[in-house]
C-alpha cells in the first residue's frame, strides 16, 4: 500500500476486546472506521449530543493530527452527526478517543455495542511561523466575504 504510516491503538477498557480496531471499510476509503465501546445500548436522543467512548487511545507519529469525521451513511439516514466535526486529535494526546454525536433528527437513535459511530482520517499537520504585516498581496476577490463569489 502507499502513503502508509503505521498507527499505534491501545485499549484502555477491560472487556471490550471484541471491537474491532478502527480499519478502512473498502481498499479507497480515506477514513478508518472507529466504533462504539458501550456496556449496553445507549439512546441518543432528539436534539441531543453526547461524548460516545471508543475504549481506545493512540499514539499519533510527530507532525500529523487524527481528523474526527461523521459517517455520510449515519447522517443522511439518521441524521446523526459529529458535533465539532471535523474534531481533531492531537499528536501528544493519550487519554480515551471519545466521539461527540449529535442526533440532528426527530427521533431517537440507538447506539448497539461495536456500532460503527465516526471516521478517523490521518493528516500531514505543517506548524507555521506567525508574522504581522503591514500589507498583504492583493487577489481579484480581495476583501470580498461571504456570498461574493456567487
């Protein structure tokens, strides 16, 4: 496979060994699949959020970050969302990957026991030099905010 980097994950719950390690669905996905560590099933409901546990930690290689992202398939059919999505992990982070959903929807939505709840993607992260101008380079759009390109 290229672009491959390799992931360190550690439980961090007893008795959720059963749960799959987050892994790509098809060979061109982009996002890992994290899932739910839940004892029992938990309802998520109407117009709520919730911290959602994954019973893993990571360890992220210096200089990327851990992208956390809501499934397409959870949103469009049950309008289920990451509330900071995308949320990021970051590199010196080591405590419990908790998923923050959103029910967006009308209903209740239930969350079983290794439940496929977000998408974890890899990024390069590029740490800058911060300096104050005076003047910035001009573009066609300028100061053009919200709505000015069409």
């Amino acid at each position: 496979m290229q672009n491959s980097l390799k992931i360190k994950f550690k439980r961090v719950k007893e008795g959720f060994d059963d749960i799959p390690l987050p892994g790509y669905t098809t060979e061109g996905a982009a996002g890992m699949d994290v899932r739910a560590a839940v004892a029992e099933p938990f309802t998520l409901t109407q117009g709520s959020f919730s911290m959602i546990p994954t019973g893993l930690a990571v360890e992220i290689p210096a200089g990327y970050e851990i992208q956390v992202r809501a499934r397409s398939g959870l949103a469009v059919k049950y309008g289920i969302g990451v509330l900071n999505g995308p949320g990021t992990i970051d590199e010196d982070y080591r405590g419990e990957i908790n998923i923050i959903l959103f029910n967006f929807s009308k209903n209740d939505f239930v969350i079983n026991r290794g439940e496929r709840i977000a998408q974890l993607v890899i990024s390069k992260v590029y740490r800058v030099e911060v300096e104050l101008s005076d003047k910035l380079s001009d573009t066609v759009r300028g100061e053009g905010g919200f709505g000015s390109t069409g």
